[in-house]
C-alpha cells in the first residue's frame, strides 16, 4: 500500500479555511442549512467527502465554525466601531444596540445557527456559554462598567453583566424575530431597536 503523503506545514490550515469559504459560500447563497451538504462542500473545493471529515467532524460541527467565524468577526467590525462612536457609553451602547441589530439581520443563517436552536442541537463547544466567552461581551462590559462609575445607571445596577445582559436579550428578540419572519408587517427595524432600548433606559438609567 503507498503510504499515505504527509500534508506540508501549514497545508492543513489553508485546506480548513478553503472547506469554511466553501461552506460559508453555499449557506449564503442557499440561504438555508439544509442546502448545505458535506458532498457539496467537498465538490466545491476539490476535495471528497471524506477529507472533509479529517478537519470536521460533521455538518454541524462544520456550520458551526462557520458562524464562529462570523460572530467572532463582530467584535472588531461592528462591537468595536459602534461603541467608539461617541464618548458617552450610554449612546455608545445605543449605536452598537442598532448595529448588532443589522449584523444579525444581514447574516440571518449564521445568527439562526448560533442563536437559534435548541441546545441539544449545538456542538458542545458552542455550548451557551460561549457567549459570555466570546470578545463581544468583553468590549461591552467596560463600556457599561463606565456609564455606572459615572452614576448613569440607578444607583441599585452596579452589575455590569446584569446590564449587558438584559440589554443584548432586548436586541436578540427583535434580531431573531426579523430572522424568524422577514415578512411580517413589522415597523422598521430602526424604529424598533430605538424604541425598545428607549424603554430599557428608561427603567435602567438614574433619573
């Protein structure tokens, strides 16, 4: 039997990245995860099927860093921006409301996949707690711990996750509803997102 090539350093990786352009191209432009198969991917980058399985374990595994890649994108192309965009943290926290509104609209595959599904059906390692792993609530933590050291905030918040959390399951329950039903005669999505954070600060600012 001819003994199997050993791949050249680096190869490896290169082959991984070409497997998750090739999947993200199909899932994007299917629009649906079930479109999505480990033939086509391997059909699209040359490769068989399984090869795929040497880097990925399955399709979900695979989708799944898919999206990784994209939400881990949104730390330093939306979060970062957004909350640079003035310097009172609480408007900051404004923009990046909106803007993280519009990420997961315009990716509404990769934000069903991560943030959409029951939990059994997530590889472990994009278990929920994840999330409060992820770089996103590491840029925003401070920007909130700023807004109560300057007493913006009721004097009875003085837990910066606590803040952080309720504020992103505002904007996931308008982001997953527009993902869930695009169609549905909703009022503009900007109107949305300022009238719900309005409300949240409302109740959560000092008066």
């Amino acid at each position: 039997m001819t003994p199997r090539t050993r791949a050249k350093r680096g190869e490896g990786e290169r082959t991984a990245e070409a497997i998750l352009d090739a999947t993200d191209a199909l899932l994007v432009g299917s629009g649906s995860e079930d479109a999505v198969s480990i033939r086509g991917v391997a059909e699209a980058v040359g490769l068989t099927p399984a090869a795929i399985y040497r880097h990925f374990p399955d399709k979900e595994g695979l989708l799944f860093a898919v999206c990784a890649r994209h939400f881990d994108s949104i730390t330093e192309d939306v979060a970062v921006p957004a909350l640079g965009s003035s310097d009172d943290p609480v408007e900051a926290l404004r923009q990046l409301a909106d803007a993280y509104v519009r990420f997961g609209v315009d990716h509404p595959e990769h934000y069903r996949i991560m943030f959409m599904r029951r939990e059994d059906h997530r590889p472990e390692q994009y278990a929920a707690e994840r999330v409060m792993e992820t770089g996103l609530f590491g840029v925003v933590l401070p920007v909130v711990q700023r807004a109560i050291d300057e007493g913006r905030f009721r004097s009875d918040l003085t837990d910066p996750l606590l803040i952080a959390w309720v504020l992103w399951m505002a904007v996931h329950g308008i982001t997953s509803a527009a993902v869930a039903m695009p169609n549905f005669p909703a009022p503009p999505l900007d109107l949305q997102v300022e009238a719900t954070v309005d409300a949240l600060f409302r109740g959560l600012l000092a008066p």
